[in-house]
C-alpha cells in the first residue's frame, strides 16, 4: 500500500478518509489547515478508504496532557476492508519513524482501559507494539505511550482530565471540528434536545488554550450528565434520546 501526506498545498483536492460530505468535510479540512503550521501530520492511504494516521507535537495537542517532547496521535483508524493488512502497523511505524528522526522522546495515544471503545485506539494492539499505560482517568480513558528515550519522563493528564467533573446539571458537551462528525450530529442533537426539553448545553472548543484545559481526557467530544463524564461516543440524535431515557 502507497500512503498519501496531506499538506497545506494537496488539501482541498485530496480526500482525508474520515471526513463525511459536504459541509462536514469543509469544517475538518478547516481544522487539519490550521494545524499544519503546529507540525501536524497526516498520512492516509493511497486507495480509497478509511485508514490514515494524524499526529502532532504533544504540545500543541488539543488534549489536556503534559507530555512535552512526544509525538501525540490524535487518530489512528483502519477499518472496513481495510482492516486486516497489515496497514495500522505501516502507520504508526512512519509515526515511529517521524519521532525518531525528531528527535522524540516518545509517542503517546489515548484508548480505553482494558477494551477497544469508539473514536479511541485499541489498547491491545498498542500493548502489542510495545505501548504501555502512562496515566490513567477516572473515567477509563488511559494515557499509554511509547518510549523512544528511555530516561524520558512519562506523559500524563492534567488533574481536569484525570478527574473528570463540572458542575452543571443536565447534559453539558463540550467538542472540537477535530472529527467531521460533530460537525454533522451535535446540531441535530441539540435540535432534539430542544423538542424534548431535555437540558443540552454544547461548549464548541475553538482553541488549542482552551482544549487544553477541558475537563475530560477527550476533547473531540465528551459528553457530561450532572457534573458526570458520561461518554466520548459521538451520538446521533436517536442514541442521545436513549441516553436520556426516551
């Protein structure tokens, strides 16, 4: 498999896996064109499909995590008929590669603890390639890393991440134009929210100052119920009347 870099100059013509159609696709292209000049990298493959790696200097990553001189990724995703190839490997190894040739002290990912959940890596392929737990949230998201300078300090969350928690009522969402699907759902979930009466406030993080300070190890999306981290799954508007009982 031949693997594509997406750039500031190729962007507008060359597709980038995740993104839906339309609007959506504008809104994510917008926020990876932002972040070229922070060093972020996205490769995907030649063929069409979803199977791609983005990546950035920890320190300009849209997480809450003191990781300084780490490579962070914010997405490494093969799925469909793209699984099963071998193409998650040739990723993170260019991944790997990019860090080593930086100069990293290592890389480090965000998955769920013990099991493979929505829009986070999979702990066990991680742990395969040589990934171990950095830091752990209470809400079951880990930090793992891998070390590329052994006597480098392990990243970790900042305590908003680690102890995830506000102090409003009802549903509070905070999230990113990072994925192109909260571009597409978190209106309709609003709408919805709105009909039903259900409390709903959407926080829409626009900088990398206040992404860094979210009060949850997920920024993309991270849905609270009552001052409770409740979930980092994107929803529709149906899975969202289920979570409010309806």
């Amino acid at each position: 498999m031949n693997y594509i870099r997406i750039t500031k100059e190729n962007i507008d013509k060359e597709h980038i896996c995740c993104a839906m159609s339309g609007k959506q696709s504008v809104a994510k292209k917008e926020w990876l064109r932002q972040r070229f000049d922070d060093g972020l990298v996205f490769y995907r493959s030649e063929e069409r499909g979803k199977c791609f790696i983005e990546y950035i200097p920890a320190e300009n990553a849209w997480v809450p995590i003191e990781a300084d001189g780490y490579l962070y990724i914010d997405c490494l995703w093969v799925s469909g008929s793209m699984k099963g190839h071998g193409y998650s490997n040739d990723l993170l190894e260019a991944c790997i590669r990019d860090a080593k040739a930086q100069g990293k002290k290592g890389i480090c990912i965000l998955c769920a603890e013990g099991r493979k959940r929505e829009f986070l890596a999979d702990p066990k392929f991680l742990a395969y390639k040589g990934f171990r737990v950095a830091d752990i949230s209470d809400c079951g998201i880990n930090l793992m890393y891998l070390s590329i300078e052994p006597t480098a300090q392990m990243p970790k969350f900042r305590e908003c991440a680690k102890h995830p928690a506000i102090e409003d009522n009802g549903f509070v969402l905070y999230y990113t134009d990072q994925c192109p699907y909260t571009y597409y759902w978190v209106p309709r979930v609003q709408e919805v929210a709105k009909e039903h009466g259900i409390p709903f406030k959407a926080i829409h993080i626009t900088d990398k100052e206040s992404a860094q300070n979210v009060p949850a190890p997920v920024t993309t999306y991270a849905l609270f119920r009552d001052g409770q981290f409740l979930t980092q799954s994107i929803q529709s508007d149906k899975k969202f009347l289920a979570l409010a009982g309806l």
